[in-house]
C-alpha cells in the first residue's frame, strides 16, 4: 500500500513548496493531471519512468484526502 508520508514530499525551496513524489521535481499535480486526461497508471509511469505504481497511488490518496473535509454551513 502507498504511504502518504513517505511517497508524497513538500519543500519550500522546491516546486513552490507545492507537494512533489518522493523529493523529486514530479508534482503530484502533474501526475493527477495525467491520470485526468486519460492515461492509465501503466502510462502514466512510461511517461514519468522514475515513478513507481505505489507513487501514483500515493498521489490519489493525497488527492482524496485533500478534498474530504467537512464543509460547515452557517
């Protein structure tokens, strides 16, 4: 199973600080992007070979853990 904490990296002196695979300059926006055209996760790594499938997974845990939060109405 993909772990968050190892797999998905943030650096302020990197990418914007944005989060990143692993320290590597691979934003986890850009590899969600990807998944969002179309790719397969099979191409998604030919495309970025330094990824590994658990690093693809790690990033839509990351994803789906960003947007489930509890919205409260007033």
């Amino acid at each position: 199973m993909a772990e968050i904490e190892t797999r998905i990296t943030t650096n302020s002196n990197q990418c914007g600080g944005r989060p990143c695979v692993r320290g590597m300059r691979i934003r986890v926006c850009d590899v969600l992007d990807l998944l969002a055209s179309g790719l397969t996760v099979e191409q998604v790594l030919e495309e970025l070979p330094d990824l590994e499938r658990d690093d693809v997974l790690a990033c839509l845990r990351f994803a789906s853990r960003s947007v489930n939060h509890a919205i409260l109405a007033a």
